[in-house]
C-alpha cells in the first residue's frame, strides 16, 4: 500500500476533446441543415421517438412559426402555410450566401 502512495505519474501530454453537443448547439433540430445523404444517415441512427419529435411538438404547441392547430402537419414542426416560407427562406439565404452576399 504504501509502495502506491509513493509513485510518481509523468503526464506527458493532455488532450482537450470538444464538449459534447448541447440541445443549444443543435442537436435537438437533427437532421434539420444537413444534405440528404446526411439526413438519412442520421435519421437511420435515431430513436423512433427522436424522428417523431417535430410531429409531437407541433401536436403540443401547433406550428412553430404561426402557433396554429387547423392547418396539418407538414415536417419540421411547422404547418402547411408555414414550411414552404421556411424552405424558401432558407433557399434564399443560401443563394445569397453563395454569390458573397451578406443580410
């Protein structure tokens, strides 16, 4: 026991692993902004709960961006009305995006 007490641990180098993914940093919206090859894999690995996540929410809390219950469900979270706003939005950034543009 005392032999333990007495030895000497030489820590040569430290590696520093980036924190694991908090819902902040996204990982509650997978496979939202991922190319669909990327999608599929990811959703491959979810639970079946994981996948079903933005149609309980939107069964809880209606559409994401209009709160609204009459329209259906349409993916994402949001309803009919609201997620072709949503692509086009996110279409629209990209294209600026892509030829330098800032908003």
């Amino acid at each position: 026991m005392s032999e333990e007490k007495d030895k000497v641990v030489r820590i040569e180098r430290v590696e520093v692993l980036p924190p694991e993914p908090t819902d902040a940093d996204g990982a509650l919206i997978e496979p939202w902004f991922h190319s669909r090859r990327e999608y599929v894999e990811i959703r491959r690995r979810q639970t079946v709960a994981e996948q079903q996540k933005f149609a309980i929410f939107f069964e809880a809390y209606g559409c994401l961006r209009c709160q609204g219950k009459e329209r259906p469900h349409a993916g994402n979270a949001l309803c009919q009305r609201c997620r072709p706003w949503f692509v086009r939005k996110l279409e629209e950034g990209m294209e600026e995006r892509s030829k330098g543009g800032e908003r």
